[in-house]
C-alpha cells in the first residue's frame, strides 16, 4: 500500500467508514438509477437499478486508486442523475434516437452509457484545463434557482409511484388519473418518507435512509401478508446481471463507427456537456464543504480529473455518473475513516451485497425508493433562497431591491428548467452567470479619486509653499485603480478623467497599483487619455505600472510607456505627487523657489523672534553642508540635534523587516525642521535621515538648546512653541489626508 493510500491509516476507523458509506451508498445509489433511467420506461428499471449500484461500486474503487482527498467519496447524486435523467429523454427517448434504436435494448443502453462517458471526458478535459476555479464563479442565485427546479423534478418523478399509477403522468393530466390512485401504496410511500424524514429523531445509530428503507418495506410486506398485494405497487424485479463487467466499451466503438448515428451523438454530446458543468460544480462546492469539516485543502482541478476519468471508466461498466457525495463523506469522516482504504471497503461490500443480495434486491418495493427520492428532493430545496424569500416578506428590508433581484433570478432559471428541461436550465443559467460577470466586470475600474490640495506627497516644504499647494493642488487629481482595464471599463475611466480636466485638473495621476490586467482597448484608451491632456496642457502620469509584469508588459508593446517617457511613470503614487507638486510651485514662484536656499530668517521656526533675538539664535546654530546620499541622521542614533534645512532635499526611511529594502516616511526640502521629536522626547532615532542632494542646513546641538533656555528662556519658549505649531501642522494635514482616503 502506498503513501496516497495510507493517509492516515487507521483500519479500525477505515473498515467503519467504509460500513457507514455502503449503509449510505447501497439504496440511494438504487434509487438514483432508477430516477437516471425513469425515461426510459418500466422495462428499464431492473437496469437503472444496476447501473446504480454499478457506479457506487466502480467509481468508489476508481477514485481511491487515482488520489486525491483520501475523505472524499464519489456515489451517485440527486443533481446529476436528474440531469442524466433530462439528457436521457431529450437525446435517447425522444427524437431521432428513438427511431434509429427501435426496440433494440442493448443498443439503447449503449447510446445511455455513451451519455456518460461524454460526461466523463468532458469534466476531465475541464479539470486538465484547471477550469474548475472559472465554473465556481457562476452565481448564487443561478444555481438556487436550478437546484429548486431539480428539487421540484425529483418530487414529480416520483407522484406516480407513490400514488400507485401505473405510468408516469404529467401534472397537468393528474386530476384525470385520480381514480387510479391506490391509497395503500400511498400510505407505504408516505411512511417511508416519514421515517426518513424525522429518522434522526427516532436514533442516531441507524442513518435515516436505512431506517426509511426498514420501515417502508416491513409495511409493504406487513399489508401483502393481510392480503392487500393487488392494491400495492410492484417491486423492483430482478437484476439483469450480478457482476459489473466491462461490456459496453465495444459498443461505444460501434456507434462512432455508424455515421448514420453522428447527428444524434452530437446532440448527446451537447447534453453531455451540461451534465459535466452541473457535475463538476457540484464536485467543487461539495469540496470546499469537505474541507471546511475536515481541515484539508483539496485540488479541484485534480479533483475534476479524478471523477471524471472514473466516469469514463465506469460508463464501460454499464453505470450511470457519479459526484461527490456529502453525506457519505461526513459519515465516512464521523466514523474514523481517515484513508483512501475506506472507499476501497465501501466498494467491496456494496459489490458483495450484489452479488450475495442481489435475488433480494428485486423483492424491494417500488414505492419504497420513490419515497426515499422524495425526501431527497425535499431536502435539495436551497435554503438560502427560501431564507431570502423569508425576509422580503417578514424580515429586514433595507435590501429589498438586492433580495428582489436575486429571486426574480432564481425565478427565472427554475422556471426555465421546469418549462424546458435541465439542459436548457443549464445552458440559461450559463448565460445569466456570463452577463452578470460582464456586468460586475464593467463597474467603474476607479476604486478612489483625491485631489492634490487635500492629499500631499510626503515632501515636507515651508509654510509657504504648503499654503500655496493648498490654493492650487486642486489641480492634481489622482485616481486609485481597481481590477482590469478592458473594453468595458476603459471608456468609463476616460470619461471620468475628461470630467477632471474640464475642472481644471492639469496632473492626473492613475495609480495602477491594484490593475491585475490590461487589454489592447485598454491601452490604446490611455494613449487617448495620454493626447488628450497633452493638447490641453496637462499631463498623464501613471504610478505603480511597474509593479505587475503582464500589465507593464502590454504598456511596453502596445506604446503606453514609450508616450509617456520615463518622466511620466513613478514607482509609487507618493513620487508622482511630488512630482507634480513641484511643476505647480515652480509654475506660481517666481525664481526658482525649489532650488535657491532660504534665508535663515524666513524660517517658521525662528517666527515671533526679533532680529536681536534671531541674531541671538544664530551664535548657536553651527553651518553644516552633506553631499548627496550622506547621512544625516542614524536610525537609533542618540543625538538630538535639531535641523534647519536651508537647501536642497533629504529624506527619512526606515528598513522593512524581511524585506531587504527601505520605505520613505517624509522628505524634507529648504525652509523646514526635522530631528525635533527626539530633542523633545529625549529617545533614540526613530529613522534614517540620507540627502537626497547636496544640503545646507544649520544644526542646533542639544547642549546649545538647553543654554538657550537656561540664557535666553523666552527665546526658548518661543522656538518651543513654533515647533509644536509645526508639529499641529502636520498632524492637522495627516488627519485632513486620512479623512478623505478613507472616504
């Protein structure tokens, strides 16, 4: 036994769980095949029910050879034996099929079985793909409304055998069959359904099904033994083989060998095709479930080819498609079942009950699976629709319009189901899941708009040029991406941008942080964008662009990059506001406000102070000057200087853990302070303060404040108080800037 086998191998908890999946899997799978070949007529029944069995048996031990999630067990399911079953009618019964086969009934279970092994290959080909993740996104509301109207199917399927009419009849043509009813076949019926249905509260050492099984059996029996059997159902009858052999592969090769018969395999394979998206989303919401009750983390993708290789496999066999099975999970898993052995024991001894049982099998009462399909089509109502219906009427209705549209989709797809067939169901169900992701995907792709008089870049200027970027910062405009940049959101965030430039909006900065793709129409709108602003005056600067490489790639080869130049793309938005802050200073300062070096006097710090006070000042400031890329400051330093930039530019970073690389907090540029906190809180450097250019700057020395205030007290006060009022402006800023990112 290999590895994937062991799992964690407990035999004890693997032959329990095994036990537990075959108690499960041995009449759910009878029923389920009987419902897959309803269509077919009475004739077929003893063949559904072993087309069943056969793909619990075949499917059990294929999936636990082939790996995967060693707590998963694959057995038929309500859901997709209903679609087997509609495909069944549409392609077999009805139409050219029913002409070709004629009453050939090999013939005809082979055209069945090839149904399946359509299916089969068709979710193979979806997990090889690793289309499983794209099938998850199909809506809510879409596959309630499918599942309601597969719950509603299984329940009519089931009205003739549990009224005891001898044909299936339509609801439309009930009333007229009434005087067939037999009330007795009725009452074994609704006892099984009973038992079923409240079996948890009865015992919990028996699974329900089982019980339902018992008790509507031993009353079948009980009124036959009182003399009542004309007024009962039939059985099942017996089963037309007692070994799953593989039979069917040579007529599969036949049929693709009669080219009379390729107009109906084509329209097999389309219902194939939709049997396969019901299975395969079934199997990946079945999964995620699994995995939230045991821990472990499944492959969908693999998992999608796991059951579909063994649906191949087992449509040779003469059975009919299986999914993952919830319930016999969870009681596999509950039991102590922890291996992929556990299959491999429920298998065997669905196959021993078979074999050894199966002259017994054909004495079970019809009525007595239809009443367990009943409950099984009970318990498929969605609840999360009917909770949605429950509180439009009577709950909380602050959503209603959300709520309103949810159900009128899920409305939509169950009628259309219940109408036409669960083909068209699923085909019309598709379709509503390809709109709404167009229609989600066409949301406006701007995430967050902040103009430049509210937001500033981390560059620290005097006073002045801070107010004057409060008059005129408006006309910086930053649009905070989000999603893909494609034909149906570019023209959106077009119009978005014009609106800015018509409000006066010159620099436009698109932050393309959060853009996980980028079409060609994508591109050539920004290149519009691009030419646009140009010939108004403005500029298109982008930020963030380096950041994902398909999206640089495709700014890269479709000219995006090339027309906007270097000067026209930053690593992060932070840089582009700079950037454009300093063309509008430039813009409104005569000179060259960022490059000339301010005088001492003009500082905001020295503000309130006398030209004798200043001078006074001055007799403690020492002159220093720092080449770029110089420190000025260490992280963790101990001195406490304070700096007075008088030119040129110097940041503060600090090192990112782990990372290998530095963040900058702040720039500071001519005519601010920095180094203050520390001469104030008396702790270590709290970050790196390098040059970003040759700087000037006057430095006061800790020992020289401290003889300022001891000499000149109120010039202390004074330098004191305009340092907190630098501090209070920054704070009243970074307050401002977080109120409206946070809008």
């Amino acid at each position: 036994m290999n590895k994937g086998m062991r799992g964690q191998f407990d035999l004890k908890g693997d032959l329990a769980g095994g036990v537990s999946v075959a108690a499960l899997t041995v009449p759910a799978s009878m029923g389920y095949g009987l419902l897959a070949f309803q269509p077919l007529g009475d004739g077929y029944v003893s063949y559904g029910i072993a087309a069943g069995l056969f793909s619990a048996i075949v499917i059990l031990a294929l999936t636990a050879l082939l790996g995967g999630a060693p707590s998963f067990m694959y057995t038929p399911r309500s859901v997709v034996t209903l679609i087997m079953a509609a495909v069944v009618l549409e392609g077999v019964t009805k139409g050219p099929a029913a002409v070709v086969m004629g009453g050939d009934v090999t013939r005809r279970l082979t055209l069945v079985f090839f149904i399946v092994l359509l299916a089969g290959v068709f979710q193979t080909a979806l997990g090889a793909l690793r289309l499983g993740t794209f099938i998850r996104y199909i809506p809510s509301p879409v596959m309630a409304g499918f599942q309601n109207a597969v719950a509603v199917l299984i329940i009519v399927a089931q009205m003739h055998s549990l009224l005891g009419i001898p044909q299936s009849v339509p609801l439309s043509r009930l009333g007229v069959s009434l005087a067939k009813i037999q009330p007795l076949t009725l009452g074994v019926g609704s006892v099984t359904a009973l038992v079923m249905g409240f079996g948890q509260r009865l015992t919990r050492r028996v699974p329900p099904l089982i019980l339902g099984l018992l008790a509507g059996t031993a009353v079948f029996y009980a009124l036959w033994a009182l003399g009542y059997g004309r007024y009962l159902g039939p059985t099942l009858g017996p089963l037309p083989e007692a070994l799953p052999l593989p039979r069917y592969f040579m007529g599969f090769g036949s049929l693709l060998a009669d080219r009379a018969l390729w107009p109906v395999l084509l329209t097999l394979a389309v219902g194939a095709f939709s049997l396969a998206i019901v299975s395969s989303l079934d199997v990946l919401l079945c999964a995620r479930v699994m995995d939230g009750r045991t821990g472990e983390r499944s492959n969908g993708s693999w998992e999608l080819v796991r059951i579909g290789v063994a649906n191949i496999a087992a449509s040779g066999f003469g059975a009919i498609p299986s999914g993952l099975n919830l319930g016999a999970s969870v009681a596999n898993h509950r039991a102590g079942g922890r291996s992929r052995l556990a299959a491999i024991i429920a298998a065997g001894i669905t196959l021993l009950t078979v074999v050894l049982l199966g002259h017994l099998i054909a004495f079970l009462p019809r009525v007595v699976i239809a009443g367990m399909l009943f409950v099984v089509g009970v318990q498929l109502f969605d609840a999360w629709s009917l909770g949605h219906l429950a509180k439009l009427f009577t709950g909380d209705r602050a959503h209603w319009r959300a709520m309103g549209l949810d159900l009128f989709v899920v409305l939509l797809v169950a009628t259309i189901t219940l109408v036409f067939n669960p083909v068209v169901g699923v085909g019309v169900g598709l379709a509503i899941a390809v709109l709404s992701f167009l229609v989600r995907m066409s949301r406006s792709v701007v995430r967050r708009t902040y103009h430049g008089d509210t937001v500033r870049s981390r560059r620290a200027r005097n006073p002045k040029l801070m107010d004057l970027l409060g008059e005129r910062g408006g006309q910086i405009v930053v649009f905070e991406l989000e999603g893909p940049i494609f034909f149906g959101t570019a023209e959106g965030l077009a119009g978005r941008v014009e609106t800015a430039a018509k409000a006066d909006a010159r620099y436009v900065i698109l932050d393309l942080k959060r853009v996980n793709e980028l079409d060609s129409t994508g591109a050539r709108i920004l290149l519009q964008i691009h030419e646009r602003l140009r010939k108004q005056g403005g500029h298109l600067l982008l930020s963030h662009a380096h950041d994902g490489y398909l999206v640089w790639r495709v700014l890269q080869d479709l000219g995006v990059a090339g027309a906007l130049a270097e000067a026209g793309q930053f690593d992060d938005t932070d840089a582009a506001l700079e950037w454009a802050e300093d063309r509008l200073i430039q813009a409104g300062e005569p000179g060259d406000a960022l490059a000339e070096e301010v005088d001492l006097d003009r500082l905001s710090v020295l503000e309130g102070l006398s030209k004798a006070e200043c001078a006074v000042v001055r007799t403690c400031l020492e002159r220093r000057t720092f080449r770029a890329g110089e420190i000025v400051i260490a992280e963790g330093s101990a001195e406490r200087d304070l700096f007075l930039m008088l030119r040129g530019t110097a940041s503060a970073r600090v090192d990112l853990p782990g990372q290998g690389r530095q963040r900058r907090l702040a720039s500071f540029s001519a005519g601010t302070v920095f180094g203050e906190v520390a001469l104030l809180d008396r702790q270590p450097r709290s970050a790196t303060v390098m040059a970003d250019e040759d700087v000037v700057c006057y430095v006061l020395s800790e020992e020289a404040f401290h003889a300022l205030g001891r000499d000149h007290p109120a010039i202390a006060i004074t330098l004191l108080t305009n340092l907190g009022r630098e501090l209070s402006r920054r704070i009243r800023r970074a307050n401002l800037m977080v109120s409206e990112l946070e809008r």
